[in-house]
C-alpha cells in the first residue's frame, strides 16, 4: 500500500511539475509577443489586444504600465503635466469628489501606509478634478473615481490623467451625461443577451420585475467597486481596455448566466433577486467568464441586438465612435522612436516651431 502511495504523490509532483512548466512556458511566449507588439512600427496594436483578452491578461504592472497607455493611444512621452492648486478652486464638482475619495480606504492595498494613501489620495482628487476641467461638457458620477484610483494606482498620476480622459470621452462616455438616460440604454442591452441563451432565466427575471439596477454599480466602475481583490480588478481592465466599451454588460450577462441554478432557486420577487445578484460572489472562475464573454459578443454583438425596439430609442457616443477610436490607435509610434522624437522637438526646432528631422517608419514583418 505504501508503494501505490508513493507512485500516486509522484504522479502528483510529475503532473504539477509539468503543468507549472507549460504556465511557464505560455507566459514566456506571450511576454515575447508582447515586447515584440510593442516595438514594431506601427505598434501592433492587435497583439496588444489579444493578449489583454486573453488567459491571464498583462501579467504584471511593469507590462501594464507599457500596453495600457498604447491600447488607448495615449503618448507616454506627451502626458499631462501635474495639475496646480487651482483645478480644486471653484470647482462645482469638488465637494462630492472629495466625500467619494475619503470613502475609498478599501480601494488600496491593504497594509499601505496611512501617509502614502494619505498622498495618493491628494492625487486622485487632482486627477479627477483636472480631466474634468479639461472637458467641460462631462459630468461626474458616483463610481468615477473607482476607475481613476485604478489607473493610478498602476500608472501614476500623469499617465492616469491622460487614460481617464481618453476613457471618459469614449468607453464611459455615456455614462458622463447630465442625465441616467445614457447609462439606462447601456443597461438596456442586458436582458436581450440573456434572452438569446436562455429565455427560461430571463423571463424569470421579468416577472420577478428586478430590471437591471443591479449591475449598475459593474457597469460604471468597471467591476472596481464590487471586487475586493485588486488582482481581479487588474484583470478585468485589462480585457475592458482592449475591447468594446459594451464588454462590460457582456460579463454580467455571463454572471447572471453563470448563476442561473441560484436565481432559478430564489424566490421569484423583486427584492429577493435584487440581494442575490447585487452582491458577485468574490470566487467566481472569471477566465472562464472572461472567454464566454468574447463568445457572446461575437455571437450576439451590438448591432444585433441593437434591432430591438427598445434599444432604437437612443444613440451611444460610446458605440457610435468606438470604430473610429479603433482606427487611430493603428498608427502608434513605439515608445523607442516617441522619446526620440521628443528630444528632437526639444532640441532641433525649425524657426517656426517644427522638428527639422523626421524619423522614418519601419513596418513590422
């Protein structure tokens, strides 16, 4: 009996062993095809894509602090300089932004240090208040500064201005409206998805009434809120920034459709079913999630679903500008060739202002 113990616990070290080295090994690969991604010109940005979506997202911050920028198109050698002391003055917003940051203790890392969370904290209110300033016609909303603390706490304070305010104009554009209206149509998309797999689930969710209210706060924070492990959030905005801003109504469908035996069981009642799917239990297999997500798009995307009346009532600016969006990130200039440019716009300036020397492209293979 020992012996057949023996040969199993060693088949165990053999069978872990291998798995450990195939990780190993797919993460070498991916990390290869992103610095790869990243060097070509134009940066090839589909690979970027990709590797966000897929199994285990950038890895790293180190990796994040390179793709992110380039998946929204944002020059890291051009950013934003600090805001000053007066973005916080007469700000019509800065009351409401301050109350939500001081309730944001729980978005950092735990075991920070009171007087740095104290410093970035400082940091968030500017942020947010400066990209708001830079863009009058948009509106702060409860849960923005969920999104801003996230890209802060991997990219700084700088490059976090110049991703909330790509993001704000685009992905959560709709969100930044004087009105819910906007927010409510993104919401809409919600049952018909469900609808088109399974219409058991869904027309139990429209006699228990329970809407869509629930997935509000996923929605609009990209899941930052509702998560308590930062790693899970990471890699939640790793696949929300390389998708279509509708991705994230996609992943609480697979929520919902994941958690159908619980709903199936709850008690067909408005505020039963609201408790139940208001709260995402924290151990959910979101790579699975993740992949059924991209699945659903492909299978039902917007324009499919957007065929349903009550979905014709209103235009996106987030849907509606997304392809253009897409487009412009397709001529990025790797970061190599970006900060030799900005040295030569530093030092080599014709007398009216312009590079005297041009650097040539390189297409990648």
């Amino acid at each position: 009996m020992k012996r057949i113990k023996k040969k199993k616990i060693n088949a165990g070290f053999e069978v872990n062993g291998n798995e450990a080295a195939t990780k190993e090994c797919s993460k070498k690969k991916k990390l290869a095809e992103i610095h790869q991604a990243l060097i070509c010109d134009p940066v090839d940005t589909g690979t970027l894509r990709r590797a966000a979506a897929s199994k285990g997202g950038l890895l790293t911050d180190e990796i994040r602090r390179k793709v992110w920028p380039k998946l929204l198109n944002v020059n890291v050698y051009d950013l934003p300089h600090k805001p000053g002391r007066d973005v916080r003055q007469n700000h019509k917003d800065y009351n409401q932004v301050l109350l939500d940051v001081r309730r944001s203790m729980k978005r950092f890392p735990k075991g920070m240090p009171a007087s740095e969370r104290s410093v970035l904290q400082e940091q968030l209110i500017d942020i947010i208040l400066e990209v708001l300033k830079r863009n009058p016609q948009l509106h702060y909303y409860q849960g923005y500064h969920d999104v801003a603390v996230t890209l802060l706490l991997v990219v700084g304070e700088r490059m976090a201005i110049a991703m909330l305010d790509t993001l704000s104009n685009y992905h959560l554009r709709d969100f930044m409206d004087p009105t819910m209206d906007s927010t409510k149509h993104i919401l809409n998309y919600l049952m018909p998805i469900l609808e088109q797999v399974d219409v058991e689930l869904h027309d139990f969710l429209i006699r228990a009434e329970v809407g869509t209210i629930f997935a509000l706060s996923w929605l609009i924070t990209w899941y930052g809120h509702v998560l308590s492990e930062f790693k899970l959030t990471l890699r939640l905005y790793d696949f929300f920034l390389a998708s279509h801003p509708l991705m994230p109504i996609y992943l609480a469908a697979t929520i919902v459709l994941h958690r159908e035996k619980e709903v199936k069981q709850t008690e067909c009642d408005m505020a039963m079913v609201h408790h139940l799917l208001s709260r995402i239990p924290q151990e959910l297999p979101y790579e699975l999630l993740i992949a059924q997500s991209l699945e659903l798009f492909s299978q039902y995307p917007p324009s499919v679903l957007a065929k349903r009346a009550a979905l014709q009532s209103r235009k996106s600016r987030c849907i509606s500008t997304f392809h253009a969006f897409q487009l412009s990130t397709l001529h990025q200039r790797p970061d190599s060739v970006l900060q030799r440019l900005t040295k030569a716009q530093g030092s080599n300036t014709s007398n009216n202002g312009c590079p005297t020397d041009v650097l040539p492209v390189f297409t990648c293979p």
